[in-house]
C-alpha cells in the first residue's frame, strides 16, 4: 500500500483504532493501525464506487 495516498479527511485515527482494537483483546502497533486504516479506508472507497457504478447502469468487470 506504499503508493496509495490518503485523500479526504480522515476521521479515524491511529491512535483511536489502536484503542478501539485494545478494547477487544488485540495490540497493535503505530505503523500497523496506520497499515489497517489505509487498506479500510481504500476498501471502503471502493465499495462506493462500485454501488455507484451499479446504480448508473454502469457494469466494468
């Protein structure tokens, strides 16, 4: 994910998913809740384009 580049604004930190994480029984470092965050939030966009796609009639595969 080295070239994925944040854009938006983000409302979750490292710092807070590292505590929500905690809460449940899992430590994780710095580096790895930024690792998470990254991968969420570009999942995440993704998920929206796609229902984006579906509903304009748009089907790229």
């Amino acid at each position: 994910m080295k070239n994925f580049r944040p854009t938006g604004k983000r409302t979750v930190t490292p710092q807070k998913a590292i505590k929500i994480l905690e809460q449940n029984g899992t430590t994780i470092s710095q580096t790895e809740a930024e690792l998470i965050l990254d991968f969420m939030y570009k999942f995440a966009n993704l998920s929206v384009k796609q229902v984006i796609n579906k509903a304009s009639g748009k089907n790229r595969q």
